[in-house]
C-alpha cells in the first residue's frame, strides 16, 4: 500500500477506498434480486460510509458477511487514520446538523483499528458480526 499522506495533504477518499477494492457507487446489480438470493447476509444497498467528523467519504452496496467488503473498509480505515460510521442510505449528506453522538448510536457497523463491529440496533438485530457470517456460511 502506498504510504499515507501528511495529515495536512490533500487526500482523495474515493481513491483510497478504490485501492483498497471498493470502488465510488460499486452496485451489486438488482438489490432486491441480491437480498433475495443472499437471505441471511448483512446486505447494506447503497451504503453511506461516514467518518467521526459526519463527512461521507464512500457511497455504494456492500455485503458485511464476506471476507473481502470487510477487508476493504478495514484498509481503508487505517490507511485513512479515521474511524469509519456504515449507514443505511437514507443518511445523506445533511449529518452535520446531527448530534455527535447520533452516528455511533445509528451506524449498522463501525470500521476502527482493524475491526469491523456490528453496533446498537444493528447488533440487536442480527447479532454479533461473527454470527451473521457464520449463518450466512451455513446457507450456501
């Protein structure tokens, strides 16, 4: 991986997240077609991933339960050096009015020193990453 760049260097997000395998938009094709056919994965259409500081820095489909979209975002946290926020895409751009505490208490997952976590609501529902994989292993 190239080497990061000064912390007051012009950066581009999007670049750093297509090095990492995770290109700007990337879609699946028909999402209720891929929800349908992958029943039990944790299936994010139209992701919107955030940093701590509510900028979006990614927008595309990702699928949580496989190895390479979780190693995609864990690169690219550490090769930005930022905490990374996975919402739903009904979050647009409007997050700086939200309260500070409003993406870690929203977000379906956080990206953060070579983790991907399932949190809140999201872990209430489908449980711990690690269950949702090992389900999603199951039915295939």
């Amino acid at each position: 991986m190239p080497p990061i760049p000064a912390p007051n260097a012009p950066r581009d997000d999007r670049a750093v997240f297509r090095e990492c395998g995770l290109a700007y938009g990337r879609c699946f094709g028909s999402k209720s077609g891929y929800a349908r056919t992958h029943p039990l994965r944790l299936f994010v259409p139209n992701a919107c991933v955030f940093t701590r500081a509510k900028v979006c820095v990614w927008r595309g489909d990702l699928d949580l339960a496989t190895r390479s979209d979780r190693r995609g975002l864990v690169r690219a946290s550490h090769r930005l050096n930022r905490k990374l926020f996975v919402l739903r895409e009904q979050m647009r751009d409007e997050a700086q009015a939200l309260p500070d505490r409003w993406l870690s208490e929203n977000a379906l997952v956080t990206v953060w020193r070579g983790k991907v976590a399932t949190v809140g609501y999201t872990r209430r529902l489908h449980g711990t990453l690690k269950e949702v994989i090992a389900r999603s292993r199951v039915s295939h």
